[in-house]
C-alpha cells in the first residue's frame, strides 16, 4: 500500500469514526436488547478488554484478539512475539462460571488460531407449579463457542483476519447450535504518534432454534373419532433468533510516548441488532521494557445507554520476560449497580 493510498484510506476511516461517534447520541426508538440468541458473545472474552471497557477492536493481540478482532492475531506483541496461549475465568453474576482460551500459531507470514469460551450457569432444580420447592431433580444449562481463526498482514501495517466458529447453547434436554463468522482489520499509522485504526464485524451467521426432546408433544388429529391414535407423537414449532451481530470501529490514539512511558487513549462505536448505537471509551497507562511490562486500565462501556447494570471498569497487567518467553498476568475489575461485583483473572505465554 502506498503512503497516498495509506493516507486516503487513513482519511476516510477516520472521517466514519468521527460520523459514528457523534451520531451514538441518545436514540429515540425502541430498546433491542435481549433480543437474540447467545447473548454470552457479547460479555467481553479476557481482563485486558473488559479494563478498558471494551474500547479494545483496536490494540487486540494474541490469544484474546480471537474473541474482540481477528486481525489482531497476526499483530506480534511488543514487535517481536507472534506466538501466544491465552487462558481466562472470572464467576459472572449469580455464581456463572465463564471460561476461555485461546492459541495463536504462526504459520508463514499469518497465524492460525484455535478458540474456545465456556458458560457453566450451573445446576438448578427442576420446580413445577404442583410442587414450586422442587421435585428433587435438577437440571444444567450451558453455552458453548469454538473458533478457528486466520489472519494475516496484507502490508507491514494493514492487517486482515477471520474466524469460523461453532456456538451452542443447551438448558436440561434441549440445545440450539449454529456457525457464525468473525472478520477484521486493523490499520497502524505514522499519523498522530502512531494512531491506529480498526474494524470488526462480529457473530455473522445463521439463526438458532431450539430442539430436543422437551419440543416432543403427543395429539389427536381428530378427537371427534374414537378410532384412532390419540397419541401421535409430534413437535412444538421453536422461534428461531438471530446471532447477536456487531459492527464495531475502533481507534487507539498514543497521547504521550516519553521512553518507556506511554499513555494511550481508546475509542469503539458498536452497532448491534440487539441494542443502540453506542460508544466505548478507555485508557492505558504503561511503563515497558525488555524486561517487564506493566499496565493500569481503565474504561467505561455502553455510552449513552440505560439499559445496563455495569458501564465503568477498571484493572492493570504485567508480563515479565523468562529467557525466550514472556509470562503475563492480567486483572479486571467489574462494578455492577445492582448484581454485585466481579473480577477476572487471565493467564498468557508469549513465545
């Protein structure tokens, strides 16, 4: 890419940032949320991204740049490491054990990733009306997402990837499934100490439908005949609902660079068919070198919306280089309103 058709392309983007922004006003049409499947998706995957109040399409590397932009994976960290494992947990609300991991591998001038997130909500009684303390059984819920994840750099600073992947969701004998795609970009510029500008298209894919015994229903097709079968087994029709689809453009702007001192200013607008136009801001203050690497994060997420329990957020990493490899540990920090608070833990290699 030549430095005019950089400098074109750089304009452009910015000025569609910059248009999404302002228009993530306060909007006057009726609220989406909760209006489709596997609403997990959207929790945010890794303490780095959650910081900084998802304000992270831009800056994602590594193991979690699978779940936020998969362009993020052919991004070497600190310049120099292209290979990462990525291991995540935190207990969501009401005791919800959420997992993740993920592998970035080399592979010529790309990297292949392999992903995958867990949801445990736990076992809970079964209740009836005729017995609402519980009938002595329980059931499980669960949701499931693999990935597999291929990016790229088209230009030493234009990078592409994709991601495939498989999502599941099962409560006690029924589950739904279906295949959804991930694309992404990510621009770095010499422009404004290094401005860097993104974008995602996240959860692209089919509609799912619940199935499974607990849909299995006996009838009569014709109660008026007393000769018949009245015990013709058929199925309850389930509403099919969409993937919850995210647009998001992202910017991650270097305000001061002094050595090993930088501070960097983040910025996501999302656009998703379950919610309103909204913005996500964050920050991240860092002091590196060759040897160590430390990080404090903060961010506020789902700007201009009302309609959530937690927007700020808050956390700090450090890595620490041992011999050819890199070890990380990154911490976040959650607030919530009415739901309590949560913490996240994530483990990464760099190698």
């Amino acid at each position: 890419m030549t430095d005019d058709l950089q400098e074109t392309v750089m304009r452009k983007i910015f000025l569609i940032v910059c248009l999404a922004l302002l228009g993530g006003l306060p909007a006057l049409a009726q609220s989406r949320a909760g209006t489709t499947a596997a609403p997990f998706l959207t929790l945010g995957t890794g303490a780095r991204g959650q910081a900084v109040g998802h304000a992270y399409t831009a800056i994602a590397t590594g193991g979690d740049a699978l779940f936020w932009n998969p362009a993020g994976a052919a991004r070497p960290y600190l310049g120099m490491h292209r290979a990462n494992a990525f291991f995540t947990h935190y207990e969501w609300v009401a005791d919800i054990d959420y997992n993740a991991a993920g592998v970035v591998i080399p592979v010529l001038s790309g990297a292949v990733g392999l992903s995958i997130a867990s949801v445990d909500y736990g076992r809970m009684d079964v209740r009836t009306v005729a017995l609402p303390e519980g009938t002595g059984e329980t059931f499980a819920a669960s949701d499931l997402s693999l990935g597999l994840t291929y990016a790229q750099p088209l230009t030493p600073s234009f990078y592409f990837g994709g991601t495939v992947k498989y999502v599941n969701q099962s409560i006690r004998d029924m589950s739904a499934s279906a295949v959804a795609f991930d694309f992404g970009f990510v621009l770095e510029t010499e422009y404004f100490n290094g401005l860097k500008l993104a974008a995602s298209i996240m959860n692209f894919g089919g509609k799912m439908e619940m199935n499974g015994v607990n849909s299995q229903v006996f009838v009569d097709i014709d109660e008026r005949n007393r000769g018949n079968n009245p015990d013709i087994p058929a199925r309850v029709e389930m509403d099919a609902w969409d993937l919850p689809l995210a647009f998001k453009f992202g910017l991650a702007l270097p305000l001061v660079q002094m050595g090993n001192v930088e501070l960097l200013a983040l910025g996501d607008v999302n656009q998703s068919n379950d919610n309103d136009l909204n913005s996500d801001v964050g920050g991240i203050f860092r002091y590196g070198n060759r040897t160590f690497t430390f990080e404090a994060r903060a961010g506020y997420k789902d700007l201009f919306l009302d309609n959530v329990d937690s927007h700020f957020a808050a956390g700090a990493g450090l890595d620490v280089r041992v011999s050819r490899v890199r070890l990380g540990f990154d911490f976040a920090y959650m607030p919530f309103d009415l739901l309590g608070n949560t913490q996240m833990v994530d483990f990464r290699v760099y190698y």
